[in-house]
C-alpha cells in the first residue's frame, strides 16, 4: 500500500511538470497570436534582422574578424531563439500526449490503493 502511495505521488509530480510545460506551450501560442508578438519578433526580428545581419556579413565596411564575428553571433542567437521557441512547442505537445496516459495509471494505482 505505502509503496502503491508512493507510486500515485510519483505520477502526480509527473503529471504537474506535463501540464508546466503544456502551460508554457499555450503561453507560447497565446504569446505568437499577439499583434506586437507579430511585428517585433516575427517581422522584425526574425526577417527584418535576420536579412539585415546576412546583408552585413558581406558589406565591406564590416570585414573586420571582429565585426564578422559579431555579425555570426547574432545570426547564431537568431537561430538558438528559433530553437528554444520551437523545443518549448515541441515538449508541450509531447506533454499533452503523455499526459492523458499519466492520469490513466494514477487512475489505475488509485483503483489499486483501494483494494
């Protein structure tokens, strides 16, 4: 019984970390609708800057290995953002998948625990 408790406690912290993560993801997807989301993150920062980084790579006024090195990392950040926004979907739809097989084993150890 003690060991079928700590099982049920097990999956409970388990299915709280799942729906962070959904959490995060919805917080994502409400965050991506939003008109300011849209044009600073979507439009300005991930084509307008993205390009206007590219651009710089071959201006000749940039050539420097210090400038070319600076234009690089912030192309480099403009794909870890891409990266780290995308991972946060991609674990949140994971999560909404596992979730419903959590609660079922926390529904089948409960069912346990009473007999």
């Amino acid at each position: 019984m003690q060991d079928t408790q700590s099982q049920i406690h097990q999956v409970e912290l388990t299915i709280d970390e799942a729906k962070k993560h959904i959490n995060k993801m919805n917080s994502l997807i409400k965050l991506s609708n939003n008109k300011e989301y849209k044009e600073i993150f979507l439009e300005g920062f991930f084509k307008d800057y993205a390009i206007q980084q590219v651009m710089l790579k071959s201006d000749p006024t940039q050539q420097s290995a210090d400038c070319q090195k600076a234009i690089i990392d912030n192309i480099n950040s403009i794909g870890s953002l891409r990266v780290h926004l995308h991972g946060i979907m991609t674990q949140g739809r994971q999560m909404e998948d596992a979730l419903v097989d959590h609660e079922v084993t926390r529904e089948e150890l409960q069912a346990e625990d009473i007999v």
